[in-house]
C-alpha cells in the first residue's frame, strides 16, 4: 500500500472531485489510475447527462489508448467510441458517445 491509497485500494482516499465536462484528461493520472478514474468519471457524465467525452490519453506508445479502449468496451453506459479525428487528437484522444 502506498501512502497514496488507503486500505480499501481506493486511489482517492481524500475524494479528489473532478468537474464533470465534455472532457477528461488523463495525463495528469497515474496509469494505475486510469481503469477507476474513466469508470467512474464516464458514469457520473452520463447521470449528468452528458452525451459526448473526450478522453485525452495522449499518443505515445499507445498503451494507455488500448487500455482506456478495452475498459469502454466494457461499461454499460458507453453506446460506442472512436478515435479522435484528427483536429481532435487523432489517436492521442478517443470520442465516447454515451447512452441515453
């Protein structure tokens, strides 16, 4: 455990509360994170309403990319994703449109 997590494994201990918007930028996330913090960011936009996130993972090797990818393929709220276009992002971010 590190002093970053309490003994439940929850990474935010503290309740670090993220503004919900059309946008979430995970750079600034440990990659551990990045399974929660998209869960649980995904599903208060979608009770917000919200219908389109752009998820900002960044290009690099395209670990992140895959790994946010395979977890939206998985979330009940998420009707579909896709690359950013490239104006957007490209594959540096993935568009997620959300149920109704």
């Amino acid at each position: 455990m590190t002093d970053d997590e309490d003994d439940s494994g929850d990474p935010f201990p503290d309740g670090i509360v993220l503004p919900i918007t059309e946008e979430l930028d995970l750079h600034t996330f440990a990659p551990r994170d990045v399974p929660v913090v998209v869960a649980e960011y995904l599903a208060a936009a979608h009770e917000k309403g919200l219908r389109l996130v752009r998820i900002v993972h960044g290009r690099g090797k395209g670990v992140q990319r895959a790994v946010v990818q395979r977890l939206l393929a998985t979330l009940p709220e998420v009707e579909s994703f896709e690359d950013a276009a490239p104006y957007s992002g490209g594959w540096g971010a993935t568009i997620v449109h959300l149920k109704r």
